[in-house]
C-alpha cells in the first residue's frame, strides 16, 4: 500500500507529458538522489523509482500523471513535507507546459 498518492490531471498529451515525465525524472535523480528507470508504452509510460528510504512508481497518460509512493520507516516522519512538495513541483511544471505560468 502507498504511502502518498498523487494524481494531476492535465490536457498534455501522451508526447508532452512524457517530455516532462523525463524532466522530473532527471530533476529528482539529481536534486533527490533517486534512481529512476523509464519505460515507454503505446498508450502510457511508467517512472519507477528509488533510494534508500523510497521506492515508487509514476505512471504518465495522455491525461494524467498518477504517483504511488512507499516511505520506509524513517522517511514516514517526513510524509506531510513530501506530499506538499510532490503537489507543488508536479503542479508547477504542468502549469509550465500548459502556458499557465
């Protein structure tokens, strides 16, 4: 079961949003440490990713982006900030590419 969920909708597409599902990959292996594997599909792609600590899965569609989320034991004190964060910065680079900011 997950720890924190997360699911944006958006009017991207499949292409766009799977441009910016590389972007946050990149940006997080860097700023997060997280290692993060990339999988394209026909319909959609999928974001695993990990470090100690977190484990994941980020699924990308023409529509959506939907995260799932495990926090080991210790990273469980930091759910509230980890949430806040995943909102903000998936949200901000949507807006980004819509042209909403």
């Amino acid at each position: 079961m997950s720890d924190v969920k997360f699911s944006q909708a958006h009017t991207l597409g499949l292409e766009k949003a799977r441009e910016l599902a590389k972007q946050w990959a990149e940006d997080s292996a860097k700023k997060m440490g997280l290692d993060c594997k990339h999988t394209e599909g026909a319909d959609k792609d999928t974001i695993t990713f990990e470090r100690m600590g977190v484990t994941g899965l980020m699924t990308v569609t023409g529509t959506s982006f939907d995260l799932d989320v495990k926090l080991g034991m210790m990273m469980k004190a930091f759910k509230p900030m980890i949430e806040s964060e995943i909102a903000k910065n998936l949200g901000r680079i949507i807006d980004k590419a819509s042209g909403k900011a």
